[in-house]
C-alpha cells in the first residue's frame, strides 16, 4: 500500500497518525453532500449530468480508495470540498499560471487530486500542474474519479513520498528543484511528528521558484499553543501535532525561510465536522 498503511493486530498507521483498527468506522454514504459548486465542477469535469448517476459514481470510488486507506477525509467526503479556490492566495497562484512563463504548481499529498483539477479547471495550464501522493493507487483512482487516462489529461500524476524528498538528490537529479511557483499542501502536514513537518516546510522550501511571489500554502488542524492536540475525527480520537499561527509563522518566516524573506499569513477557522469542533489553520507563505 505505498507505505500509506501499516497494520498490526490493533492499529492502523496513516503516515504518522495512529488509528485504532476497530474504531475505523465504516463507510456511511448518507455523509455525501456536494454545494452546488462542487456538483458543477464535478459534473463539469466528469461528465455526468444527473445527480444520482454522480452520486453512483463517486460512491463507487470512494468505496476503492477507503480500502486503499481509510482517511477520514474519505470517509467524510471531504475529498469532494475544492479547497484551493477558498484560499485567500488563489486568484495569486491562478495569476502566476497566466502570467509566469512555464509556472508551475504543486498538488502535495493530493489524494484524488481535486484541487488540482480545480486549479487546472480555472486556468492554470493543465499541462503544468503536478499532482503528488504518496500513494499510487489514489492517484490512479484520480482517473478513474475523473474519467481520464493519462493521455486524455494533461496535467502530471507524480507517485512520492513528501517528507521524504530529499534536497542533496534533487539538486542534481530532480528538474524540480526551485522549479515549482506553486505548492498547495491540504490536510498533509499534520499527519507527521514535529521534526518531519519541519524536514517537509524545508523539502517545500526547495521546490520552490526562486523568483518573488512563489507561493507554498496549506490548511491543517491548528491549535492556540503549538504540541500534541487530541481530535476527535469521524467518531475516534487520534494525536496529533499541531502549531499555533506564531509558531508556524516562525518556522517558515526565520528557520525554513530567512527571516524577513517571506510574508506568512495564517488564520484559524473553528470547523464543525458533524456534533465535533475542529481547530483548522489556512496558511501562506508568498516569497518577498
Ligand atoms: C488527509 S488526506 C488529504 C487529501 C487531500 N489533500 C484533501 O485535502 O482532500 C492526506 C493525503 O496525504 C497522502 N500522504 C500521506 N503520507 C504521505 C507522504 N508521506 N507523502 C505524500 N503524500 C502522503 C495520503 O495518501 C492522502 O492522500
């Protein structure tokens, strides 16, 4: 399973987030909902007209992706949110695909890849969008959810184990490097330790063009002091890592970053996901 999932008798691991096997609940299609948005972005992209044919549709994929890793974020349908267009730094990263030769953007920890399609859907040339995952199998699940193949989309799938990038290498062996003018990292960080989440903001800062206005952004569980924050996600709990706005505005700003360098912008939003109140944070970092 590309390293997404390790069992044991008890627990399940997605990345670093430890899951009780019997407490993974079990699929409830009753959660599926769609803004009238999202349906036409879906219906758009996928080409379905009728509602319940793409409630079929997307049913039937969500029910193979849960299998492959049983995120929440599946189980709740919240793969289905376009989460990059709510980003106060989207008409930015759509302006960058208009107007910077070659732009490209970065999709980390994509999942199906909505939000790149999204991107691509607005105007971001398609050609110049990669979509990262650690695992494959969501990746080729992207297709299968959009109806595409790699030659009918233009955009890049791209397999990749995000924390594991490793600079030394890229700098001789990854066209990537200082190559990516965009990167949007959604629900990622916080599936990793402290120390991993700070070798990724340093992986990201590598990717990232040189020139200003290149831009990483994100949105992640958030807390008022940085440290291990309990979160009670599709009936369970899990432990996790979060920052605070100032400690993740320090760490980008002062140690990935040199400080002044960059402008970091970061806001809490209290989210209800069902009867439970999460503590999210939507964040970036633009390039002075
Ligand atoms: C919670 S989901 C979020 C998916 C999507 N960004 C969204 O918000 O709907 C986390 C995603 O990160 C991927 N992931 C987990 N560990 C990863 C790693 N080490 N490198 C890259 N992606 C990883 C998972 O496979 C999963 O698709």
């Amino acid at each position: 399973m590309d390293g997404t999932v390790i069992h044991d008798n008890s627990t399940t691991l997605l990345a670093d987030v430890a899951f009780q096997t019997a407490s993974i609940p079990t699929i409830d299609t009753s959660l599926y909902s769609l803004s009238s948005e999202e349906s036409t972005f879906f219906k758009a992209q996928i080409g379905i007209d009728n509602d319940e044919d793409l409630k079929g549709h997307i049913l039937d994929v969500q029910a193979k992706a849960y299998k492959i890793a049983p995120y929440p974020c599946i189980h709740g349908f919240v793969f289905l949110r376009l989460n990059i267009s709510s980003y106060s730094v989207y008409e930015h990263i759509l302006k960058l695909g208009r107007e910077r030769p070659d732009a490209v953007l970065l999709d980390l920890g994509c999942c199906f890849g909505v939000d790149a399609r999204k991107a691509a859907a607005d105007g971001f040339p398609a050609k110049n969008v990669i979509a990262s995952d650690i695992s494959n199998e969501f990746l080729e699940l992207s297709h299968e959810l959009f109806r595409t193949t790699p030659t009918s989309y233009p955009g890049c799938l791209l397999p990749g184990d995000a924390p594991a990038i490793d600079l030394s290498s890229l700098k001789s062996l990854n066209p990537l490097h200082g190559r990516i003018s965009a990167i949007s990292a959604t629900r990622l960080f916080h599936l990793f330790t402290e120390d991993k989440q700070v070798h990724l903001a340093r992986a990201l800062a590598g990717l990232l063009s040189a020139q200003p206005g290149s831009v990483i952004c994100g949105y992640q569980i958030g807390t008022l002091e940085k440290g291990m924050v309990t979160a009670n996600i599709s009936g369970s709990e899990h432990r996790l890592f979060a920052h605070s706005p100032k400690t993740w505005s320090s760490l980008w700003d002062g140690e990935v970053f040199e400080k002044g360098s960059v402008k970091v912008e970061t806001e809490l939003v209290e989210v209800a996901i069902r009867e439970v109140q999460l503590l999210m944070m939507e964040w970036s970092v633009v390039r002075l």
